[in-house]
C-alpha cells in the first residue's frame, strides 16, 4: 500500500513548510499513487496561484504504508 505525500515550502521563507497527506488512499500500487499525487499537485499550484501564495515543491511521493498526521514522513 501506498501513500501520496507533498512537503511544500514558501518561497519567501524556505523553512515555513507544509506537509500535505492525501486522505484517499492508501493504494494498493504504485503507479495509482502516482496518479493521485498529480491529482493533487495540479490542485494545489492552481489554489496557491490563486492565492498569489510563492510555494516550491520540496518532496513530491509515494510512501509505502499508511502515513497520518504526525508521523514522520
């Protein structure tokens, strides 16, 4: 089972990042995951440029096993 993780950063200050965890899943391949994880890359740069935010993809993933908020990626 896979899990899709983004760690996003604002381009102003590098170090203000966020960890977005797709609730959907896990998926049972790799290549479902990867699906998902444009899916949601897609839908946040279009929010984030909406929102005139300045954010900088850091880590774009398919994590094997279930990941939930507040476990280390």
């Amino acid at each position: 089972m896979f899990t899709a993780v983004i760690v996003a950063c604002q381009i102003a200050l590098p170090t203000d990042c966020l960890t977005i965890i797709d609730n959907r899943g896990p998926y049972e391949t790799t290549a479902r995951c990867e699906v998902r994880v444009i899916e949601m890359v897609t839908d946040l740069s279009a929010f984030w440029m909406k929102q005139k935010l300045g954010m900088a993809y850091r880590s774009i993933e398919c994590v094997e096993g279930e990941v939930h908020v507040g476990t280390p990626t």
